[in-house]
C-alpha cells in the first residue's frame, strides 16, 4: 500500500545538480523525482553543452530499466551497437532496457531534455 499523502513536489532549485559524462566531457543532470522521494518512477534534467558526449543505458541491476527522453531543446546524436539517428527538438525517444548508448550534441546548439526511467534505481 502506499504511505503517501498526497502529491510530492520538488522545485529544481532545491535540488543538487551532478556532472555526468566520460572523456572530459561532462553534461549535467538533476534527479527530481526518485526512490528517496518514495516514487518507483525516476524523473529528471539533463544538459549538454555543445560538443559533449555522455554515455547511458548501463544495465540496471535488475535489467529492466527503460527510459524515455523529451527534448526541449537542441538536436542530439543517439548511437548504440544498432545505429544512430539524429533527435530533434520536440521529440520523445523511449530507450528499451539492457542497452548502452551515446548522446552527443549535433549542431552549435546546447541540449536540454526531460528524462524518466522505471523502475527508479
């Protein structure tokens, strides 16, 4: 059953950021929603300045994690094993579980985006 009350809410400004990236190159991400806010679903931001890769779709512990990214702005190179394709502005990308993929800004522009996962880590 669940012990919550009503509904949480989380401002972005009180919430630490992190780096997150390989190779130098960092993006940052804010968690907003997760376990420790008592929700199985994780949501957050994420950012890339141009030029910045970051790696993601580590497997899971229990290698059921999917995700799905909203961008809000910018264009951003999405590779795995099976391909690659440019996503744009406005575009919601689901990533199925249990692969790893690469995001890279394309363009001059910085990438923003709104990102959920379930289950929450």
């Amino acid at each position: 059953m669940d012990d919550r009350v009503g509904p949480v809410v989380v401002d972005r400004a009180n919430v630490e950021a992190s780096a997150r990236g390989e190779g130098g190159d960092e993006g940052i991400i804010t968690r907003l929603i997760t376990r420790e806010k008592q929700s199985s679903v994780l949501l957050g931001l994420f950012s890339l300045a141009p030029g910045q890769r970051a790696t993601f779709g580590l497997p899971h512990p229990n290698g059921m994690q999917e995700e799905i990214y909203y961008l809000l702005a910018g264009r951003l190179r999405v590779s795995w094993t099976g391909g690659e394709f440019i996503a744009e502005t406005g575009q919601a990308i689901l990533f199925p579980s249990g692969q790893t993929y690469y995001l890279e800004t394309f363009g001059d522009g910085a990438v923003e985006l709104v990102w959920t996962g379930y289950p929450a880590p």
